[in-house]
C-alpha cells in the first residue's frame, strides 16, 4: 500500500491515472492525499510529473479589493522580522508547521550564511476570517541600513505595516528610521512587540518608548512571541481591520508597477509587479513605459512563497509576471507596463538610489572579463541601488567602480558574485565620492559643469584647479544605554562630527544625533562604536549634503613610484596619522627583496610618512677566517655597490590575489 500527499487537481490528474487499484481522498484545506493499492515498477527509473503539473492555477477574481490587505514587515536587525513572516505563513497554511521553518523568505545563501535579510521577499498569503476569504500580500524587508532602499521601494506596494520591536531592546535606530520611511509615505503602522518569552523582556518599557517616540497609543501594541508563536493570531485580525485595502479602479486599463526583479537563465526575467489599475493575463500584449518595447506575456501568478501561476492578476493584487524579457537592462525597476495601445499615465517610480561608498571592482583574470560583466548586469537588475562606471587601471587592467549604499552592501554583493556566478574579483579600498568646485571657465567648459563630482581618487584635481572641495555628510543617529554616552560623544569627535540634538528615550536610554563626514564612518566606525558600548548602542544615518572641507589627496610611494591603487583623499588634518599608518601596514604587508625598499605617502612634493623594508643581506665575510681588514673592507665594498645597482634596476610589482 503506497500513500502519496499533495497539493491540488493536478496532484490527481498526474497520478491517479499511471497506479493501480488506486483511490482519491480528499481532506480539507489545499492538500489531498491518494493511496495506491500498489506501486506500479516504472516508477523507480520513471520522473511521472513535473512541478508545473502540480501547480493547481488561482482564481484570483474571488478576492474582491475589499479583502485584499497588501503590508510590509519592518524593524531594526534582528528584531524578529522573518520569524514573524514564518509564524503568519504557517497560521494561513501557506507552509506546513515543521522545525525546520526558519526565515523560509530568506532564500539567498548569503542570507542563510550571514542570518540576515538582503533582498525584500514577498508572498500572497489566502486568510478566512469571519466567513470571509481574504488576501495577504506579505514583503518581508531587510533590516539593516545598507538596505533601506529595499525597504522603501517595498512600501510602495503597501497600505500598511508592522512594525516589530524587540522586547528586550527596545526601539534601535533603524527602527526610527524605518518608522519615518512607513510615516512619510502615509501607511497604516501596526507596533508589534515581539520576543515576550525572553528573560529580559520589558513590554511595558518598549510600549513606553513606543509612545514617546513614535506618538503611537500604548494599547495599539500587541505582544507576541514570534518564535513560540504566542498571539500571533492578534496581528492576522489586526492587519484586517486596521489596514486599508488598495484604492484601485480594475476597469480602468491595466497600470503595473515594477517594483523588483529578478532574472532567471531559462525563461528571462521575472518581474514582481504591483497591480494600481485594470487586470493582466497569460497572452496580453503590454508595452514598457520606459522603453516602449511590446512583449506578449507567457504567465502570471502570485508568489505563495513560491511561484504559483493565475489565470489573472487584478487590481490591488501584488504577484509576479514574465514576458520574454531576455535582456537585463529591459526590466527597470520602478517601470510602469500597461496593455498595447492603451497607454496611461506612468507612476511615480523610485527615486534613485544615492550611493554612499564607491569601490574598483577587476577580474583576477582579464580573460574573465566579459563574463565578470555579464554577472554583474544580472546582479544589478536583482539589486538596482548598485551603480556602475566602467573604469581601468594600469596595475588590474579593465574593470569598474561600483557605487554601494554601505560597506555591508559591498561585501553582500561581492559574495553573491562569488557564490551566484562563480566570479572572482579583486575589490579596491572602499572611498567615498567628494566633490571640487572648479574655478576658472576653461575647466568648467573642459568639464562642461562648474561643480564635479569625484569617485575616483586617482582623478582627484589639484588645488590650483578649484576654488573647494566639498566632502559627503551624513545624519547620524545612535540610541545607547545612558552609560556608555561619555566614551560615544568622544569617539564622535574623534571623528570630526558635530552634535545635532540629544534626547532621553526612556530612564536608561539617549538618542544622539550627529553630523558625521562620511569618509569618517564608512570603514570602521560601527565596529568602534559597539566595541565602546559592550554592543548595546544601535546606529542609523541618512544622506545630508555636503559641506566645504580642506581634503588633500595622499599619494603612496614605493621607491619613488606613486601606486596608483593606494592614492586615497584624507582631511588636511588627518593626513599624516593616515599616512603613517598605511606605511606601517605595508611595511608588515610586503616581502623583503634584495635590495631596499622605501615606502612614502606623500601630499604633492611633501613626504609626510616614511617606512623601510630592509634588504637581505649575504655574509660575504663568512670565508675570510683570518687576513688583513682590507681584504673584508673589500668584499663588503663590492657588495654595496651590487646592491646599488639592484636598487637601480629592482621594481616593486602588484601581484594580484
């Protein structure tokens, strides 16, 4: 006897026609279960169905726009935020309640590895409440700062979050900022308290800062344990009722937003897509927006979390969409499609992502280049906030200089290259993009625009060129127990920032806020700061301009030959500690040759810091046992002026690696 359990009609059709003596039960609920009298022998050696014939296809008419409810899940780092997502799938039996549910929409090898989220992930859940079939489009977003940008382009599919705060925590300063993102597009916002069955928790501290922050009522808060899966069921109920549902017209013609994408080697890319207005099927012809290129859609259907094909998608429904897109730079992010000859008026889009730190990305390789080109274009259409410039160096060869949002950002993606396209890379010194005001009008029409931007170093002008530099600033918010704020505010100062604003949370917690120079924060400031703050301080920031800076850019020397990958652009009065230390770590870095080495930094014609790699030097003495000194005198002569003639001839290569 052979029992076999799956989902849906198709499961049926599949089987039920290749056993023998076999029976159908159906028992409630998406799954059915056939049993065979026996098992017929072709099925060892046999595949019988596909996937696809086991996708059963959705009506998605039966979800009027009153029973749909699209929201996002937001919080700081690890507050809780794909276990909660795994807790709401498994109460609308979306996926079967097992051990083995951890942070399910985490589906990345990075994100397994790192136990983060990277890339938002959405997935239509099916909920009965109250005799009523109801549709919930979940995106569940990442929660560090590098990542806002998929926060935000997620909100715009939404009507509503919830905002999940950690009960032992408290709220973190990507907590508040991810509260102004839901506030200023105007969503509905759901605090959830999540982690109640901790030692430490403090619901009624956490509602407390709630409410002070945020102007939230304290009784709006629901507790929950996400990993326990206590009260879970109150935040279903709460999305219901307090989160509106789309305000969407389906006769009108069809207006898709492109909110993410993602490409895949078979069938191109697959769009996820945020239905405003009309209804799309299998077979409609639809036209970009941006491109006006026409394409004939081969399937659509909603994520559940995997793909699931519909006969249609409608109005205020979000699910996904592939139309024979075979180029990565036809699917834009932000796009709006609509049906063929039935134009309309394109929605908002995104903004551009600004982005924070620019790094020199090469191929080990140069033989590998086209492919290390391809790998990235498919990358870029998955994550978009990456910006890319075509740039060359004498040292590496080809390559480009990559804009990232933070250095988390840097790291993820050069591990997705690694790990999705096998592609190794050598990465240059994270630098962040300063500007010159250019001061006579030869250069501003050489330039063709008064004010330039730099992201290259090596391309950074001279001072007799610009009347001022202007260096990159950020808004820094850190939350910290009240303890460590002494060591916090010096280490800010340290880093030339200046204080905005200081405010008391709770009894025991201070929110500061600074104006940080960005090339002060980038590298390792976080990890300053959490070793400061025994890990307990939480730190967020936001773009803010530029200001006018004394910035002079440092040149590395080795042997009198400037290396072109060390250049880097330091404040005036940082250049020389800067200096030293990069001349100590070479000095530690590099082998000894046979001849000396010295190793400079320099500001223009000045050397500023100096180190010397010692040569190895023969015991040309070792055969004289006895004689004259002349004869020593003269052996050691003839070794000083071979190795002043090795100093002459000997080079220091980049080797790559």
């Amino acid at each position: 006897m052979l029992t076999l359990v799956g989902r849906g009609w198709g499961c049926a059709r599949a089987l039920a026609p290749r056993a023998t003596g076999a029976s159908l039960l159906v028992v409630p609920g998406p799954r059915l279960v056939l049993t065979f009298g026996a098992a017929p022998e072709s099925w060892a050696t046999e595949r019988l169905y596909s996937s696809a014939d086991l996708k059963e296809k959705l009506d998605m008419s039966r979800f009027p726009v009153e029973n749909i409810r699209n929201f996002s899940i937001i919080a700081h780092v690890d507050h809780g935020k794909s276990t909660l997502a795994d807790r709401l799938l498994e109460l609308t039996g979306t996926i079967d309640k097992t051990k083995n549910n951890k942070q399910v929409l985490d589906k990345l090898q990075v994100e397994r590895e790192r136990g983060i989220t990277v890339k938002a992930q959405t997935a239509s859940l099916f909920h009965n409440c109250e005799g009523k079939q109801y549709l919930l489009n979940l995106i569940d977003t990442p929660g560090h700062v590098d990542f806002s940008y998929e926060v935000s382009r997620s909100l715009s599919a939404c009507q509503g979050v919830l905002l999940v705060v950690d009960a032992n925590e408290g709220i973190q300063a990507q907590t508040v900022a991810n509260f102004f993102l839901a506030f200023e597009a105007q969503l509905s916002v759901i605090p959830v308290i999540n982690k109640i069955d901790l030692k430490n928790a403090d619901p009624e501290r956490v509602e407390n800062q709630i409410e002070k922050v945020f102007d939230i009522p304290s009784d709006e808060c629901i507790k929950i344990s996400a990993k326990l899966g206590t009260n879970v069921e109150s935040v279903l109920q709460a999305i219901i009722e307090r989160i509106p549902p789309p305000k969407v017209h389906r006769k009108n013609p069809l207006r898709a937003l492109v909110f993410d994408s993602t490409f895949d080697h078979y069938r191109g890319v697959i769009a996820n897509v945020a239905l405003f207005d009309g209804v799309v099927s299998k077979g409609d012809k639809i036209v970009s927006a941006h491109t006006q290129k026409i394409y004939e859609v081969n399937e659509v259907g909603v994520l559940n979390p995997n793909e699931q094909p519909t006969h249609k998608l409608y109005a205020g429904q979000v699910g996904y969409l592939i139309a024979g897109m075979k180029d990565v730079t036809e699917a834009q992010i932000g796009d709006t499609l609509h049906l063929h000859k039935q134009p309309v008026e394109p929605l908002p889009g995104f903004k551009s992502a600004k982005p924070m730190v620019f790094a020199g990305i090469y191929p080990v390789d140069q033989s590998e280049y086209n492919n290390l080109k391809s790998a990235i274009e498919k990358l870029t259409l998955n994550d978009s906030s990456v910006t890319v410039h075509r740039d060359s160096s004498l040292a590496l060869g080809a390559g480009w200089r990559l804009g990232f949002l933070g250095l988390l950002h840097m790291e993820v993606f050069n591990q997705r290259l690694e790990q999705e396209y096998n592609a190794s890379v050598i990465l240059t010194t994270p630098t962040v993009p300063y500007k010159a005001v250019l001061s006579s009008s030869k250069l501003i029409k050489e330039y063709r625009e008064k004010e330039i931007t730099i992201i290259n170093p090596a391309q950074f002008p001279d001072k007799s060129k610009v009347t001022e530099y202007l260096e990159p600033v950020v808004l820094g918010t850190i939350i910290t127990p009240d303890e460590y704020t002494g060591k916090i505010m010096m280490l800010c100062q340290a880093r030339r920032a200046v204080q905005k604003n200081m405010m008391f949370i709770d009894q025991n917690r201070v929110m500061l806020k600074y104006l940080f120079p960005l090339n002060e924060i980038v590298v390792d400031f976080y990890d300053s700061l959490k070793s400061l703050s025994s890990g307990y301080a939480s730190f967020d920031y936001e773009d803010a301009g530029y200001q006018t800076a004394e910035l002079v850019k440092m040149d590395i020397l080795l042997n009198g030959n400037t290396v072109e990958e060390l250049v880097t652009i330091v404040h005036k009065d940082k250049a020389h500690s800067i200096g030293k230390a990069m001349c100590e770590r070479l000095k530690d870095c590099l082998p000894r040759q046979l001849f000396e080495i010295a190793i400079q930094a320099s500001i223009g014609s000045k050397i500023i810091a100096r180190e010397t790699v010692k040569a190895y030097r023969k015991n040309v003495l070792a055969k004289c046992y006895g004689g004259d000194i002349t004869r020593k005198m003269k052996l050691l002569k003839r070794q000083a002026e071979g190795k002043k003639k090795l100093r002459k001839i000997g080079n220091i290569q980049e080797c790559r690696g």
